[in-house]
C-alpha cells in the first residue's frame, strides 16, 4: 500500500480537524439492537423454513417409498413421518389448536399405546400411525387462532 505523501496527510487533518463534534443520540443504542435483533428473527426464521421445507419433502416423499416396504418397515416409516410432523406442528408454536383435533390425537394416541401394550401386529398398528398422521397434518393445517366448529346463533 503506497504511503500518501507528507502534504496529503496534512490537508486530511486539517480537514478532520474542521470537523464538528457531536454527542450521537441516546437512542442510538437501542435502534442498533433492535436491527440487530430484527436480522437475528430473519436468520431463524430462514432455519425454521428450512426445517419445514425438510420436514414436508419427506412427508410428501415417504409414501412413495412406502409402498415397497414389509409391513414392520411400513409401520416404522409412518411412526418417523409422524414424529417428523409432531416437531413441525411443535415448531409452529400453535398452541391454541383446535381442541376437537388435539382430543382426537389423544385418542390415537392412547389407542396406539394399547396396541403396543398388547403386542400388535404390524397389520393393526399401521392404520393407527396413518390417523395419527393425518390428525397431525390437521393441527398443523387448521387456522389455530379459532377452533374450527360450527357456532349457532
């Protein structure tokens, strides 16, 4: 990097020196940090995305794949599509569900837990998993800021 001569150096601090002086305004600070914190929202907000893009391509993927599988393998596929839309639905902070939706994942679930409980088979779980599933799919799809129910007035 080439030095500036010594007459350039001059004038630029004279001109520095010209400049005004200033205290720089309180809230300076906090419009920074709420910048800050704005593009820190964006960046999770991407990873989020991305997460939900994941978690949907392979819930749209694994069936596909299904079809091939035993029905052990089938009944595993279903249980980690399942849990891949749990996180989903659990990411999307909704946490004012559609009452009706959550009582009948409780009931799946408890059905599923009793079908474990007295060993079944394959055959009787699968159909179990795929409930449970599409019960996700309508907690994560329905707007949940009003249950969805018909009001009479």
């Amino acid at each position: 990097m080439p030095i500036a001569d010594p007459q350039t150096l001059i004038r630029a601090q004279a001109l520095l020196r010209e400049l005004p002086e200033f205290d720089p305004d309180p809230l300076l600070w906090l419009r920074i940090a709420a910048v800050h914190a704005q593009r820190s929202r964006r960046g999770r907000m991407r990873w989020i995305a991305a997460g939900i893009a994941a978690t949907l391509a392979a819930v749209v993927l694994l069936p596909r794949f299904v079809g091939d599988a035993s029905p052990l393998e089938q009944v595993d596929l279903w249980q980690q599509r399942s849990q891949a839309l749990e996180q989903q639905w659990q990411s999307s902070a909704r946490a004012l569900a559609d009452p009706r939706i959550r009582a009948e994942l409780h009931l799946i679930d408890s059905e599923l837990q009793s079908a474990y409980d007295r060993g079944a088979t394959a055959s009787e779980l699968l159909p179990l998993w795929k409930q449970r599933n599409e019960a996700l799919n309508s907690l994560i799809n329905t707007d949940h800021y009003r249950a969805q129910a018909v009001t009479r007035i």
